[in-house]
C-alpha cells in the first residue's frame, strides 16, 4: 500500500469520527458487531454525506453497487472510462446546471431590485455611491487601489480581509487575467465610490474554485467593493 494511499485513508477516517461527533445523539455505531464493523460503516456514513453534499441527484442504491463493484473487483466500467466521464461531467454537465441556476438568480435579482443592473459582461452591479466619476478607470493599464468583502450566496464570507492586506492595488489588465468579473465592477465608480458586485463563476473562480480562500467550485460570488484611488495610464 502507498505512502499516499494510507494517508488519504487516514484522513477520511478521521473526518468520518469528527463528522459523526459533530452530529451527536445517536451510538448505533458502538452497538455493530465487531471494531472492524463500526469502522466501516463510520466509514459509509462519511461517503454518504460528502455525497450529498457533492451532488443530490445522484442515485444511492446505484452509488452503493459502484462502492460495492469496486471493492470486489469487479467494477462495470474501467477506470479510464469512470475518469473521462466524471471529468466530461464536472466540465460540461455541471457548468451547464451551474450556468442556467446563476442566470435565473440574476433575472429573479434584477426583478426584485430596481437600482440592480445587469452588464453586458453577465456581471450584475448595485451603485451605493458614484464617487469621483471624472476618473474612472477604463485602461487595462490603469491602476486601482480598492477594498472588497466577499461572500458567496449562502452569505458565508470567503477571502477574509483579515487575511490580506485592507487595500489592494493592481492594474485592470492583471486583475482581468485573475479575477474577470471583479475587474469590471472596478470600472463603474470612482474613487471613493462603492458598490455590490455579483460575478458568475465563469467570472470568478471557476469550476475549480480556491481552497485557501475558502472559495467552492463553481461559486457565484457577491463583492462589497469600496475604490479607494485610480491611477490613469499616461503615455510618455
């Protein structure tokens, strides 16, 4: 057995006894037959909730007979043909469901809310304040020191500003290359305006997210930007 193989076991081990005594109450699995037995099924009851939490419209009967296929040897698809769909569906049939939900909930945003507007980059905005309008950043080398507070649409905070500096700088080309959607919410107030932003995931972080910023895998995200300064781009 690998290094790897043994550590990845460990730690679903690990999370499956912390999720179990985070849910309290129930001891049924003191009560199973054996050591091993109650291991195991910890063990199950923590693939069943990170399911659930994957994807609710995976069928659990047809979930169990694929643990079961491949603990036994005798799986129905090869492991390169299980790779290549799973990849072709986190890629395409999620991004599509992902897509559709994050353009209803704009429409719905934009019904409820008058002062909402929507982009034509698919960004939607909410002007707080207009700020110093006569000097906008509009330049892909025009710089802007701004301040944001990020959420996603749980309201959970992600990218905490306590874990990076309170006033970022950066030119709108370098911010556009990492951060699309958040990049043309820079460009709609001046300094010392402020606004809501919502960027689709595509805008965002994408299908892989950001796990050190606590950022989920296709996240719409809903910024509080505040423009502290815009620097324009003078040739010389």
């Amino acid at each position: 057995m690998t290094r790897e193989r043994i550590l990845t076991i460990v730690a679903v081990v690990s999370i499956a006894f912390m999720s179990v005594a985070c849910g309290g109450g129930s001891s049924s699995a003191g009560k199973m037959k054996s050591a091993a037995d109650s291991l195991s099924y910890v063990v199950g009851m923590n693939i069943a909730y990170n399911i659930m939490q994957m994807d609710s419209t995976l069928v659990p009967d047809v979930v169990v007979e694929g643990i079961s296929d491949a603990l036994h040897n005798r799986s129905k698809l090869s492991f390169e043909d299980a790779r290549n769909y799973f990849l072709a569906y986190m890629n395409y049939d999620v991004y599509d469901r992902v897509r559709k939900y994050e353009e209803q909930y704009l429409k719905d945003l934009v019904a409820s809310d008058k002062d909402v507007v929507r982009a034509e980059s698919r960004v939607a905005y909410k002007v707080e304040s207009l700020g110093d309008m006569n000097n906008t950043a509009s330049m892909d080398r025009d710089t802007v020191a701004f301040r944001y507070r990020v959420t996603d649409l749980s309201g959970k905070e992600v990218d905490p500003a306590s874990e990076r500096e309170d006033v970022l700088r950066g030119s709108l080309g370098v911010l556009a290359h990492d951060m699309e959607g958040l990049s043309e919410g820079l460009k709609i107030v001046g300094p010392g305006g402020k606004l809501t932003l919502w960027v689709p995931s595509d805008l965002a972080y994408g299908s892989a997210g950001d796990s050190e910023k606590g950022i989920a895998p296709n996240a719409m995200l809903r910024y509080e930007i505040e423009i502290v300064d815009v620097v324009k781009y003078r040739r010389r």
